[in-house]
C-alpha cells in the first residue's frame, strides 16, 4: 500500500517540476537575478578597481533603493497597457519585455562609460538597470502568480530561486572573472548579451489566460464615480485623483476589505518572517574572516559555491513538501528552522576554526533558508487578488524585508557590545515571533481559505 502511494507521488513531483510554467520560471529567475549584483557589489567591485573614491563608491549603494520602493509604481504595472507591445506579447510579457530591454540597454552604457571621469553618467545608467530591474521583478511575481493555480506555486517559486541563485553565481563570479581576463568593458557587456536569455523565454512561454480588465472591469466605474466626487477640480486632476483613489489605493482596500481582521496579523508575519535570517546575514563574513580566521577562498569556496547548491537543495525540497504537505505547515516549518539555524552559529563561535564544522553549519543554514524562501513565496502568492496582483505582492515583497535589513544595521553594535555567540542567540530569538504568527496562521488555516481571492483559470492547455 505505501510504496504504491510513494510512487503515486513521485510520478507527481516529477510532472509537477517538468510542467512549462515551472521550467519557464527557471530562466526568468535567470533574468531577474543576472542585474541585481551588476549595480551593487559587483559594480563596487568595479569602482573599487578602477580607482574611484571609496566615498563616491558608498553613495552607489544608493540605486538599491529602487528595489525597496518598486511597490509605488507596481499599480501603473498592473493597470497601464503599453502601446503595440500589449497587442503583441500580452500585459505581462510585454512589461517584462520592456523592462529587459531597458535592463539591456543600460548595462551597455555601462559598459561605455569610465566611472573615474564621469561617475555621475554611471550612477544614471546603473539607475536606469536598478529601476527596469526593479519594475521586472513587480512583472515577474504577477506572470507567476497568474500563470499557474495555488498548488503549484512552490514549485514555481523553487524553480524561480535557481534561476536567481544561478544568474548570481554569473554576475558575480562571472563577471569578476571576464574583467580578470579581458576588462570590465567586456564583462558587462557579456552581462548585457545574457539578458537575452530572458526575453527569448519571454517571446516563448504563454501569456496568462486572466482577463485583468474583467477581473477588474469595475475599476474603471470606480475612476469615473471618484472623479465626478471631484468635479469642482480642473477635469484632469479630477481624473488623476480618480484614477489614483481606485488604481492605487484600491489593491490595499481589497487586501484590508477580504481579510479584515485577520489583514495586519498577516502583514506583520509577512514583515518578521525573515528578521531572523536577514539580521544574521549581516554579520556572517565578518563572523567568519574576523571571528573565526577563514580565509576569503575558504569562505567564497563553502558559503558562495557550495552554499549555492545547498540553497538551492532547500528550494526544491521546500517546492515538494509544499506540494505534499500544504503551504502552512511548511511555513511553520520554515520559520522553526531558520531560528534553529541561528542557534548552530552560537555553537560554532564556540569551537576551534574547522572548514568541515563551518560547511555542516552553512549547509544546514542555507537549507532552512531555501525551505522557508519557498514557503513564503507560495503563501503570498496564494494571498494576492486577480485585479491588483502585481501591487498586492509588490507590497508583501518589500515588507519582508525591510524590517530585518533595519534591524540588521545594529548588529554592529550588539557584537561590539556582546560578542557572536550572543549576537546569533539574539538573532535566534528574534525568529520566535515568526513561529508563533506562522502557528497562528495554520490555525486559522480555514478562514484565511475562505477570504482568499477567487483565481482566474490558468493559462489554456496548462492542465
């Protein structure tokens, strides 16, 4: 009886991570990794080597800060239809389209420019790759939303996060080395080729079958009633204010309107689910070349290359339990995990330096992180409306990790003060409350199922 039912499910995880959706969402994970480190260390890197100032070089960090606030134009994503590429890609693909070529476009003017005579013209063009980026991360979390129904959305996610890891490991390694061998012109302009591989994927795969302007037919009523509310205002603004009270403000309405009371406990999960991860994160290298006595190569060598692998382990084992298990039990899981994590680097500060010890630590560390990445994912994911899905999850991605990159900028302080053993116990303990809310939302499993949006049918043929 039980092997039958082992094989059963085998033969189902294999078809789920064979299906187009997921293998589509391992090259646009590609394509929404591969710019990220190219504007920021990467592009340090860059700077560094070439001479430029070391004040200069902070004030770069700077373009990140368009991947922190994508959610204040992820509303004209989900509502503007670009001319005569919406008639031939579709509303999704055509803005991830735009976006990798904008992306293209401003990693080859990169490539152009000498940041030592003028660094003002690579922080416009590096702006201009973070912001179409930005804006294709927002299209890329909607395309992935609608292309596929709720359970197989771990398996998307886990197949999104390779992709992403992979087009790190390129634009990082890759690129460091091309600059080593021929120059950083080159690198970057090889980085600007590999863009293509995305927006082949995009020309390829389908477009979701989700009629957004049905599923939102009434936004345009609700644009006409808030205007005629404003017509003692020019006719213009009154259309603006209209259009900004129902387009905008509208998808944090629906979210507050469906969940009710339950609508900040959700947010709050969202916003202390990866505190403890993310705190940790910031003083991992310091912990291990200043602590422990690493040496760079030992270090890139067990938590970049080999923890590579190990993430992406933690990935796909989330995407399976998710499917097997449901999405809230491996999201318990994940938090309970990643605070566990946390409690083997106080255990490591304690012992002699061992690259064997350091590996047993990463890997268990990076394969709680996949797990509980995935699990996320798929639980926000299953939480977004038709109408306002690029918005609604542009929200709840900024919001899970801007609390923790705060807190994480105290972390100084607290080993200064106290030292790693202490400060990882702290970062462990910080995970509790994300226990407690992911139990919290288990419980209340069957009302959260009950106020959750109805979705769309799935792209045709999909099935």
């Amino acid at each position: 009886m039980f092997p039958r039912v082992d094989s059963v499910w085998l033969r189902e995880t294999v078809y789920t991570f064979t299906r187009w959706q997921v293998i589509a969402l391992l090259f646009l994970g590609f394509s929404a990794g591969l710019p990220f480190l190219l504007v920021f260390s990467t592009l340090n890197a860059r700077l560094a080597d070439v001479g430029v100032e070391t004040a200069t070089i902070g004030f770069f960090s700077w373009l990140g800060i368009t991947y922190s606030i994508k959610v204040f134009w992820a509303p004209v994503v989900d509502r503007l239809r670009l001319p005569v590429l919406d008639r031939l890609l579709g509303k999704r693909r055509s803005w991830i389209f735009l976006a990798q070529a904008g992306i293209a476009t401003g990693l080859v003017l990169m490539a152009t420019v000498d940041p030592v005579v003028a660094p003002e013209m690579m922080a416009l063009f590096g702006l201009l790759v973070a912001f179409s980026s930005a804006t294709q991360d927002v299209a890329i979390d909607a395309y992935r939303i609608e292309i596929a129904p709720e359970r197989l959305q771990a398996a998307l996610a886990s197949t999104y996060i390779f992709g992403y890891r992979l087009a790190l490991l390129v634009a990082g390694a890759g690129a460091l080395y091309l600059a080593e061998f021929w120059s950083w012109t080159v690198s970057y302009q090889v980085m600007a080729l590999l863009v293509g591989v995305g927006m082949v994927t995009v020309l390829i795969v389908r477009e979701p079958v989700v009629n957004h302007f049905e599923a939102a037919a009434d936004i345009a009523h609700r644009v006409q009633a808030e205007a005629e509310r404003r017509a003692h205002l020019p006719l213009g603004l009154a259309k603006l204010v209209g259009w900004f009270s129902a387009a905008v403000a509208g998808p944090f309405l629906d979210f507050f309107r469906r969940y009710r009371e339950l609508a900040l406990l959700i947010l709050l999960t969202v916003a202390v689910y990866r505190i403890s991860d993310i705190a940790m994160g910031v003083m991992a290298n310091p912990f291990y070349l200043n602590f422990m006595g690493f040496s760079k190569t030992q270090v890139a060598d067990v938590t970049k290359v080999f923890g590579f692998f190990m993430t992406i382990a933690g990935s796909m084992a989330g995407g399976v339990m998710v499917v097997r298990y449901g999405v809230r039990k491996i999201l318990v899981l994940g938090a309970v995990l990643t605070a566990a994590t946390n409690l083997l680097f106080v255990w490591l500060a304690q012992m002699p330096p061992d690259i064997v010890t350091l590996a047993v630590v990463v890997s268990a560390d990076n394969l709680s992180g996949g797990i509980a990445n995935v699990a996320l994912i798929a639980w926000l994911s299953s939480m977004t409306s038709a109408s306002f899905t690029a918005t609604q999850y542009a929200l709840f991605s900024s919001l899970m990790t801007l609390p923790g990159k705060f807190l994480g900028g105290f972390s100084g302080i607290v080993v200064a003060d106290f030292g790693y053993a202490e400060f990882f116990l702290v970062a462990g303990a910080m995970g509790v409350p994300a226990i407690l809310l992911s139990m919290y939302m288990m419980k209340n499993g069957q009302r959260l199922d009950e106020r959750a949006p109805v979705k769309e049918p799935s792209v045709s043929g999909s099935e």
